[in-house]
C-alpha cells in the first residue's frame, strides 16, 4: 500500500471504496484509529494524483479526519492534563537573593 498509485488504478479504487466502508463504520462507532486510517488513506490517494482539484479534495478530506483522530485521541488526555488550578505556580520563581546564598 506504500507504493505510489497511479488515478484510477485498482488499488485507487479499492482504496476509495475503503475509505467510504471506514467512513460509515465511524459514523456507526466513533473510534479514533478508523479515522486515522481514513487520513492515512486519503493521504496515499493524493500523492500520486495529478489534478489539482482532486488533489486539494483529498488534502482538506485527510485533514479533516487527522482532527478527528486528534480530538479523539487526545481531548480525554488534555483535559485531565490541564485541568489545574490556574492560581496554583506551576515553577517557583527563583530571584538574586536567592542565588547569592545558594552560591
């Protein structure tokens, strides 16, 4: 699947037609490796495309399914991560006084 596809070769089409069951499976059951597999696979189809306005179809597709991969797999993460008191100092300051006696 690496290999560079050639438009409307039958491993275009078999990817085409993988990304259309991938993306109705995800609207079934959102799972955030299927629509990384729909990103990685619009990604394969635009290298070899020539036309550019297939090209930017499948560029805007792959992007938009990379921020669903995104939101799906690191939104939980994020907000535990960042979910902090912001009064709180996360790094205490260290001021002149301090490094003279400590030195």
């Amino acid at each position: 699947m690496n290999a560079a596809l050639k438009s409307k070769t039958k491993s275009y089409e078999l990817l085409e037609a993988a990304n259309n069951q991938l993306e109705s499976v995800f609207l079934k059951k959102p799972e955030p490796c299927v629509a990384l597999l729909i990103s990685r696979n619009y990604n394969l189809l635009l290298q070899e495309q020539a036309q550019l306005t297939i090209r930017l179809n499948f560029m805007q597709k792959a992007k938009y399914w990379w921020q669903e991969y995104l939101k799906m797999s690191t939104g939980k993460r994020s907000k535990v991560m960042f979910d902090i008191n912001h009064n709180e100092l996360l790094f205490k300051r260290i001021d002149a006084k301090y490094l003279q006696r400590s030195f």
